[in-house]
C-alpha cells in the first residue's frame, strides 16, 4: 500500500486497514511437503504474496496468474520506445502512480538496480588498501556484477573528497600503502548503446550516485544549515535559492593533491554529459540521475546544475530532457531551492518508505508539510526545508516477507525499496511480486526478512576478503584501478 500525490502534494499519509500475516498464515495452513508460502510466493514464479485471506488457495493462486498475464499483456501493447517521455516524467507521471503503471514500475526498478549497483561495487572494507574505492574497473563493472544485459556501456567513474564535514560517509582504510588518502568512489555515469537505445526510443545518459553504505550515522553529521547554492560557483539568479551546506560542500569541494579528487564532482559531471551529447549530435537523448540516500540529494543537486548552466542544452537550442528517479532521499533545499527546480522543468519522482526516517529530514519543524504561509515567512532561516517532486510513498508492513518492527536501517535499505516496488500495484492494492524479482535480495546487506523464509542475514560477503594465496603466501589481491581524471576536463566546462 502507498500514497502517491502528484505536484503539489499538501495531503500527508492516510494509513489504511489491511489483513495481517498472522491472519493468512492462519488460515492456510498447509502440512504438505511445501508450505503455502511457498506455494503462492516462488522465488522466480508469477506470483510473490498475498493480502486477501477469503478465498482459497487455488483460486488465489490462479487469480494472480491471470493478474500477471493481463500486466504483461498491458506493458508489451504499450512500448517504452513510444511513451518514454511518459515514462520520464512528461506529465508529472499523472494517472501512472495509482493504479501503478507496469511500464513505469519496471523503469523504476531497472534505475534503482543501477544506483544498487553502487552498493554492490563499492569497497567499504576498512582492512582492504583499496577501502573507499570500486571493486571493478569500468570496462568489466556491468559484467562482474551480473548486470551484462544493462544495455549501457560504462563511461566515467566519479570521485569525492572526504575533506569535508560528513565523515560517517565516506570510507577509509586503516593501513598505510592505500590507493588514495583523501578519495571516495561515489558514482558513475553510463550511457545506452545501440541496441538498448532503440528499445528505449532514445539514448540515455544515465548518472548514479552512492549513497552510505547501510549506516545511518550521516544523518547526525549534516551541518543542518542552509546558504546559496551560488557560494559554491553554482549559478543562480536568486540568490534565496539554498541547499543543505554539507551535500553542497560534497558536490563543489576538490583535492589538488589527489589525482582522483584534482576536479571536483561537480566538474567530472558537466564535462562528461558536455561530451557525451556533443558526441551524439543526432541521436534522441535523455538524461536519467539516480540515487539512493546521499546519493538522492546529490542526484538533485546535479541535475540543478546542469540545468541552470545549460549543460544539457544542444548547439542547436535544443535542450535534453533531464530526470531524477529519487530513493529514499533527505531534503535538499529550502522552498526556493523546489521552485527554481520547476521553473527550470526538472522531473524528479521521489519513492520513499514512510517508515524511513531519512526522508524525514532535515527539516523536521519547518518544511513542505506546513503552511505554505509560514513556510514563506521562514524562508530564511537556515533551517526551513522542502521536499522536491511528485512522490510515491510505499510501506514495508504491507509486505508479509518482512518484519514490521525493523531497525532504521533496515525500513532505510535500498534492496528493500526495490521489493517494495515490485509488490506495489497502487493504493489498497494486493501485495504481489509480480515481476519475480527474487525477494532473497533484501537480506543482502541487512536482517530485514521474516525468519519464515530462511534467507539468513548480511549474506552477501567478499570472496576471502580479497585474500588470495601467491607462492605460498597470502596476502591482499593486488587489484587495476580505474584510471584517473582525463586530461581535457577543464575543456568542456561551460
């Protein structure tokens, strides 16, 4: 179950009645080789899990086999290469959010296991030399991380500076001989070839940030204050237009000494979409950001940016379409900061669980739930925040496969906002995993599954830790890294 409320969304979340696990559970009770749950949720089957217990498990069973059907006849008359302006937002995604859109709900899941991917390749073993790096170098990323069928071809590995005030952020190792001092992996920007572009009716550039890595120790070291966003060099034409100062300093802050960090973020960004649309002049482009947490903030933050600096805009005139497919992201900026993102078009759907508390923040007294009146009048203090974009709430207790009483970062997961999106088919809807997208991914890095499905806890591990044994001897697996920032970057910065 969710609420979904399109721009502007004043109605806050109406929590409705739903049938509890102990009631199905039981209901069916099942002593055969296989339990019930079993039965109705396979792993890779048609159908994940249920929400009605007044009916009869046969009849459920072949209920959402005909649901799936129909969902899948729906998605194939209707092809993305047609409606994907749609899909990216052309209309604020009006009529797609309740009942969900199947096409819609595939792009979103496709997106947010590119921001996983983020997750899956990062080194944030402290006992590792390469702590705070990619475990992969580009050319081999997508195929090392069982993703070969992407359809992207990887471009730019993006770097931060951990000289900045988020320290629970970023990730060091202890050892002395490390790869970089004072770098994080943060992201990558990927575009689409040939064959994918002509499934997607146009060739995507796709940016996706990390965001932390299952801690939520971050939330406390944010500076909690705004300034201009055009302290930083951002241009701005108001100057009322403020973000939050520690993602600012994350996006803007550089490293002269460091060969990864010698250009901000923020410049690694401009320059590679700035030679990616001038390498295809012909080609139907888009831009997609994705981000998860951190990696949601800064995914905002980007996309204001290339927008106002016309970045995304052609010799031509012609300007690339720009979204952001937001998870579980905090407040950015203030009102102003949300205004300025409309006035400029940006599209950003925001998917959050309402038990998060990271989207609660900052901004837990004055924000986009109050007043607009007094949310004008506290406009500058440093304090007063606004969420962007059209928004999509889910609820992990609708889920039968996870536990309502979680911890924080668990309700917070990435892996687990994808589940949920694949069991949500609108508000009062059935919960059911129709894609059979396999629901043993939420235990990846978190404890989040009921014991019931015997999927044990943080089973995702390096293989030995990166120890290999050489001539006898073992020791850490020497490992290529990436290369370093290219040499014409300060030539396409506009």
């Amino acid at each position: 179950m969710a609420l979904i409320s399109t721009r502007p969304h004043p109605h806050g979340f109406q929590p409705q009645n739903h049938v509890s696990l102990s009631v199905i559970s039981q209901r069916f009770k099942y002593r055969g080789p296989e339990r019930w749950d079993q039965l109705v949720t396979r792993r890779h089957g048609a159908a994940g899990a249920m929400s009605k217990s007044n009916e009869s498990l046969p009849s459920i069973i072949t209920e959402v086999e005909k649901e799936k059907e129909a969902k899948q006849k729906s998605t194939r008359d209707r092809e993305l290469a047609r409606c994907w302006p749609e899909i990216h937002g052309e209309d604020d995604w009006a009529g797609l959010l309740d009942p969900m859109d199947p096409l819609l709900k595939n792009e979103l899941i496709r997106y947010g296991e590119m921001a996983q991917a983020c997750y899956d390749a990062f080194d944030f073993n402290p006992y590792s030399k390469y702590c705070g790096s990619c475990r992969f170098t580009r050319h081999e990323f997508f195929d090392r991380l069982d993703m070969a069928n992407t359809g992207y071809d990887m471009i730019r590995y993006l770097y931060a500076t951990s000289n900045i005030n988020l320290p629970n952020f970023f990730k060091k190792s202890r050892w002395p001989k490390v790869w970089s001092r004072n770098a994080n992996w943060i992201g990558y920007i990927a575009v689409s070839d040939d064959e994918m572009s002509k499934k997607l009716g146009r060739r995507d550039i796709t940016i996706a940030w990390r965001g932390t890595v299952t801690r939520l120790e971050w939330v406390a070291d944010m500076m909690d204050f705004l300034r201009p966003i055009s302290s930083d060099k951002i241009p701005s034409p108001d100057p009322r237009v403020r973000v939050e100062s520690g993602f600012l300093d994350l996006y803007t802050d550089k490293d002269e000494s460091c060969k990864y960090c010698k250009y901000s973020v923020r410049n690694q960004i401009l320059t590679t979409v700035n030679k990616l649309i001038e390498k295809y002049p012909n080609d139907e482009l888009s831009i997609t950001i994705t981000g998860h947490s951190l990696g949601a903030a800064l995914a905002l933050l980007s996309a204001y940016d290339i927008l106002e600096t016309g970045t995304n805009v052609r010799n031509d005139t012609r300007a690339v379409p720009i979204c952001v497919f937001s998870f579980a992201g905090p407040r950015v900026g203030n009102l102003r900061f949300n205004e300025r993102l409309d006035l400029l078009g940006l599209k950003v759907l925001r998917v959050f669980n309402v038990h998060d508390i990271v989207p609660k923040s900052p901004g837990l007294i004055f924000n986009e739930k109050v007043h607009p009146r007094f949310l004008k009048m506290a406009e500058k203090l440093p304090w007063s925040y606004s969420h962007v974009g059209v928004e999509l709430a889910l609820d992990h207790k609708n889920s039968p496969f996870l536990k309502h009483d979680a911890d924080l970062a668990s309700a917070h997961n990435m892996e687990a906002h994808l589940h949920l999106l694949d069991g949500y088919h609108g508000r009062g809807e059935r919960f059911v995993l129709a894609n059979g997208r396999d629901y043993a991914l939420v235990n990846k890095d978190c404890d989040f599954l009921t014991d019931e499905y015997e999927i044990p806890p943080f089973w995702r591990q390096d293989h030995n830790k990166g120890m290999v044994r050489n001539k006898g001897h073992w020791s850490q697996q020497e490992r290529h890294l990436d290369d370093d920032l290219p040499s014409d970057i300060q030539l396409h910065l506009k």
